[in-house]
C-alpha cells in the first residue's frame, strides 16, 4: 500500500513538472526562424538548428531525465551520450521496458526524431509518458541540444 502511494505521489509531482514545464515553454517567444514542411528531413533541420534553444526546451524533460555526465538515472534514464548510444542501452543498469530493449538499433538523429515526434507511436509498449514534440523545429533545437551532451557530437550545432 505505502509502495503504491509512493508511486502515485511521485506520479503526481512528474506530472506538475511537465505542466509548469509546458506553461514556461509556451512563453518564450516565437521562434523567429521561418515555418518548415512537415515533410522536411530532420538531416536538414539540423544544419541551422539551436543547440541553445534545445537546452531551453529539455527543461520540460528535466521532470524525469537528467544529463549531465555522471548524473543520477530519474523515472527516466540519465540521457548523457545518448546519440550514437544503443537503444535502450545508455544506461545498462536502469530498468527499460521490454518494448524498447526489443527495439534495437542505434539513436541516430532520425530515430531521435520520430521518438521525440511520438514515443509510443515508434515503439508500441514503452513506459515513456511523454505525448511528443509535434514541432519539427523544436525536435531539432533538441537533438542539437542532446548532441551536445555527450563525449563525441555527432555533428556541430550552434552551442548553448
């Protein structure tokens, strides 16, 4: 009983996050950089993607994902390194679903992009809250941001 109300409250304080997370995100302003074609490659996104916006926009993950090098796993793994890393292999002590250990491959910035987009539309069965990102945009700004947040970038975004 004390297990699952221990659940829940921690539930509930990952949901108030993501909500105030939400709330501060709707307030920045607009991003200035002109709309995309939702049929854009994220390859192309990237080459004028902000890095410095993306670290604006991972605080609504901070709710259950930490970071930095050497940081502590959350509800959610630590995500440092994770570009290039396996899927559902960052961390190899923290306890991914059966859905996303099944998944295999790598997180190359196209898978990035459609987990970002919807992680239960790309693997079916994940515990991952997270509805998704439906900017193109956004997504790029953030996976610059991961980018940067690992022991070798795949490629060279503008910084933080």
């Amino acid at each position: 009983m004390e297990m699952r109300r221990s659940y829940a409250l921690a539930a509930a304080a990952c949901c108030a996050v993501i909500g105030l997370s939400t709330l501060y995100l709707w307030s920045e302003s607009p991003d200035p950089r002109p709309q995309v074609d939702p049929g854009t490659p994220i390859t192309a996104l990237l080459a004028d993607a902000d890095a410095g916006r993306g670290a604006r926009l991972f605080h609504q993950c901070t709710a259950c994902h930490t970071i930095r090098q050497g940081s502590p796993d959350l509800d959610g793994p630590n995500l440092y390194g994770v570009l290039g890393a396996p899927v559902a292999g960052n961390r190899p002590r923290y306890g991914y679903s059966a859905a996303l250990r099944s998944a295999g491959g790598r997180w190359d910035v196209e898978r990035m992009d459609d987990w970002l987009r919807s992680p239960r539309g790309t693997v079916p069965g994940t515990r991952m809250a997270f509805q998704g990102i439906p900017a193109a945009r956004d997504r790029a700004d953030l996976i610059a941001y991961l980018d940067t947040e690992g022991p070798a970038p795949l490629f060279s975004p503008s910084s933080p």
